[in-house]
C-alpha cells in the first residue's frame, strides 16, 4: 500500500528531480572525501555545510509550498517551527557536550552553569538520548501545530487574519526563548557542540554525512508531498484552496484537511531545523524572527508556488543570491531581496518553474495544433491540467468511411 501511495509521486518532472537529488548526495560528498584537495574537482569542507543548509532551507520552503501552494494556508510563522525542530536537536547536542565544556559540569550546560542555575529543568531530561531527541523533533512543532491549528481552522480564521496570527505565534516564541529564565540559552542561544552520535561534529566525514541526510530527508518528504498532492487527498486540498465554502457546502470536513496539511507541514520544517543545527553550530532566537518566515515565502514564490520543485529551486537560488550579495555587495543584498520579489511578482507571477512549465505547455500546444491543422490524422491533444481545473473535452475527429450527420427534411 505504502509503495503505490509513493508511486503516484513519480512522473517526468518528479523524476528529474529525483535524478540529479541523487547525483548531488553522491557526488558532494565524494568530491569532498574522496578527491584530493588539489584537484579542480575537489568540493571544500566550507562548500558541503553551506550546501547542506540550503538543502535544510528546501524542506523548509517545500513545506511551506504544501500549505500555501495546495492548501492556500499563507503561513508567516513557520520559521517557529524550524527554530523549534533546532532547539530539540539543539538540546541533544548540548547534552553530548559533558566534562568538556569550558565549566566542566557533567551534567548542567555552560550557560546554565554561568547563570547559577541548580539543577537540570524537567523539560532537559531525556534530552542525552538521539531516539527522545528525533522524537521531540517531530512531536514539539506538530503538536504546536496542531493545537494552534485547531483553534484557528475550527474557528474558520482565513486569509491575512490568519496570516498575522501565525505571525504573532512566532513572535510570542520569539520573545519568551530571550529570556534567559526560560532554560534555553537566552539570547546567546544553543552553541560550542561537540559530537552527535558519538561523531566529532567538525569532522569531514561528520559533516558530509549530515549533507547526505539532509538530501535524504528532503527526497523522502518531496515524494511524500508528491503523492499526496496527486491523490484524491491533494485534489480536495486544492478544491479548499480555490473554493473553501463550497468544498465546505459538498458536504467535506475542510478544517479536517487543513489541520492534517497544517500538522504534517509543521513536523517537516521540524526536521529542517534539525538538520540546520548541527551543520550551522548554533541555534538563538533569532530563527524565530518574523522576517524568517516571510523570506521562506518569497523562496516558494521565486520557484513557483504549487510545484514542489519551485519550492526547492527557489530557496536554494535565493539564498545562493544571499550568500553571493553579501560579500560582495554587503550593503544593498536587502534591497535586492526585495526587488527580486517586486520583479517575480509583476513579470513571473507563476514563478520560475510556473512560468517555464506553462510556456512548454502552450508551444506544445501549439505545435500540435499546426500539425493537425496541416492535414495530421491525430488531434491536439489538451495541455496538462492542474488538479482543480476542469477536463477539457477533447476535439473528435471524423473517422474514414462514416457519412456526417444531415440535416432532417
């Protein structure tokens, strides 16, 4: 059952991508491990970690392109649920640190220690295994999600109302996770980690295999995505996206098909922000600023919203953009973030992947109508449709030796 759910995911494009996801988890890691530093072919330490946070940038944008692109859940929080994701992961690594941080406590973090805190908080306990940690990844943002997603759908919040709410959860978090009573850091946040999983987290081969997770992690939620949004699941979740009341009128539970998006898109940006930690060395309260989640939006925007792939192609060209701009023009990369998005909104309101799909589709469109105009036997065939559009009846053509209907005498 679960291969033919996942085999719904596969066609042309999803292929593609599937394709060259896996020749770069192979390759970037070879080329760093295996290629000797003075080879051109070779792929610098510094490459493969920034590499890997921008693949921890793409599962984020490809979760947010499941609410937004599917679903029509504009969400301007998720930025807490990745920083969320982190500070789970966050807390394991800080846990590994032991006798070798600058205090040496078996037990307390350094900050706590420097803040004369007594004991371990309940809320830290657990934290020294990997398997509670991976769990509290998941079950910390989707249960958030779930609770904030009950409320707001049952109480039928759409649109901007829900937008700013999202935005103000993330906010709240933002502010609570400064303070250092809380037991996370404070604004100095999580940092200094040493190993995970028994692995020197500086290494070489550590910091490839956290590429290589972070590409695997991605793979397994596009399919994921990919099938749901080709079943019957992702054609009502664009029914609620284009005509919520109706849906609603058909007789379907929307807020149950939301929430269940919602959630499910919450535990992704969890395992984005827990493949971010690691690979960065810190986590602060700054991943909850608002801004965060509204740069995620412009990714999934530049890619094309409602593609999957324009989701990932998006937030890993903006943020080369980001790295590129701020270092060589460090004081206008801001604006240029935001003309890019003023320039994809007037001229590729589609996106990049939107707009190059729906221009193949209408010249091959073209081409067949040509042809069949010129004499060819078959007849255009209709473009490809989007899971909420109407099916186009096809043109019939005569058939040889059947007399056309006459006119009755």
């Amino acid at each position: 059952m679960m291969t033919s759910f996942l085999f719904r995911a596969m066609d042309a494009r999803a292929g593609i991508f599937l394709g060259l996801m896996a020749a770069v988890i192979v390759l970037v890691p070879a080329g760093n491990l295996l290629v000797p530093e003075t080879s051109p072919f070779h792929v610098p330490t510094y490459a493969v970690t920034l590499m890997g946070k921008y693949l921890t940038y793409a599962l984020l944008a490809l979760a947010v392109d499941l609410v937004w692109g599917y679903c029509g859940i504009l969400s301007l929080g998720h930025a807490a649920f990745f920083a969320l994701g982190g500070y789970a992961m966050g807390m394991y690594l800080m846990r590994q640190i032991g006798t070798r941080g600058v205090y040496g406590d078996p037990i307390l973090p350094d900050f706590m220690v420097f803040l004369n805190w007594q004991e371990l908080p309940w809320y830290w306990y657990g934290f020294d295994m990997f398997w509670f940690a991976a769990l509290m990844v998941l079950l910390v943002p989707g249960v958030l999600a779930f609770v904030f997603g009950w409320f707001a759908f049952r109480s039928r919040v759409t649109g901007v109302y829900l937008s700013i709410i999202t935005q103000a959860l993330t906010y709240a978090l933002l502010l609570a996770f400064f303070r250092n009573d809380m037991g996370f850091g404070g604004n100095n946040g999580l940092t200094d980690f040493k190993d995970i999983l028994g692995f020197d987290i500086q290494a070489d081969t550590t910091r490839a295999g956290l590429f290589a997770a972070s590409g695997l992690a991605l793979v397994v939620c596009f399919l994921i995505c990919r099938s749901i949004t080709r079943s019957k699941l992702g054609k009502v979740l664009v029914a609620v996206r284009d005509a919520e009341s109706r849906t609603r009128f058909l007789g379907y539970r929307v807020e149950h098909y939301k929430l269940f998006v919602w959630t499910l898109s919450a535990m992704m940006a969890g395992i984005a922000g827990a493949l971010y930690v690691p690979q960065v060395g810190i986590i602060n309260p700054g991943e909850f600023a608002p801004a965060n989640s509204i740069e995620v939006v412009i990714w999934v925007a530049v890619g094309g919203r409602g593609t999957l792939v324009g989701a990932v192609l998006g937030a890993v060209l903006v943020n080369f953009a980001k790295t590129w701009f701020t270092a060589a023009l460090p004081d206008i990369w801001l604006f240029a973030l935001g003309g890019l998005f003023v320039v994809v909104t007037l001229f590729l309101p589609k996106g990049i992947v939107g707009t190059v799909s729906s221009g193949w589709t209408a010249l091959r469109q073209r081409r067949i109508s040509a042809a069949y105009e010129a004499g060819s036997d078959e007849p255009p065939s209709a473009p490809p449709q989007s899971p909420g559009a109407p099916a186009n009846v096809p043109r019939t053509s005569k058939t040889p030796g059947t007399a056309e209907p006459q006119p009755a005498e």
